[in-house]
C-alpha cells in the first residue's frame, strides 16, 4: 500500500482504495480520468467514487464551465497513526 488510507476505506473493496489513491494524486480530476489512469470501467469507478463520498472522504465540485462534468477530490481526513 502506499503511504497510508483513512481509516473510514479500510473495509472498501479494492478497487475503491485504488480510486482514492489515484485521485489523492491526480485531484480535481473527473471518474473518466480515474478510468483511464486505473483501466478500471467508469461505472466501477463511479461507484467507487459514490462510496468515498458517503463515506465523507471525497468530494465533487461541479465546473461552470461544463457542468455535465464533476471534478473529484479528496476531503481532509485524518491518517491513522504509524
């Protein structure tokens, strides 16, 4: 694993911990970028992102310059101690 995982994505699946990795590297980034950088479909992706996101440790913001599109990122969770 890399650095460390919120402890809220412990029990995630993996290919929700390799969404959160991703994204904590590329944010803001919308779930087609997650797609084409994991080769995880868009759909897997998006489901992962909806479980961040319930799970409070992502986010999406809405770009007014196309607002079909929503940019992910990550929001401020705690690491657990080494």
């Amino acid at each position: 694993m890399p650095e460390q995982l919120p402890t809220e994505i412990h029990d995630c699946t993996a290919a929700t911990k390799l969404v959160w990795i991703v994204l904590e590297r590329m944010e803001p980034t919308t779930a087609q970028a997650i797609a084409d950088a994991t080769d995880l479909t868009v759909r897997t992706v998006r489901d992962s992102l909806t479980e961040l996101e319930q799970r409070d440790v992502a986010g999406h913001v809405l770009q007014y310059d196309d607002l079909r599109k929503k940019h992910y990122r990550t929001v401020d969770v705690k690491l657990p101690e080494k």
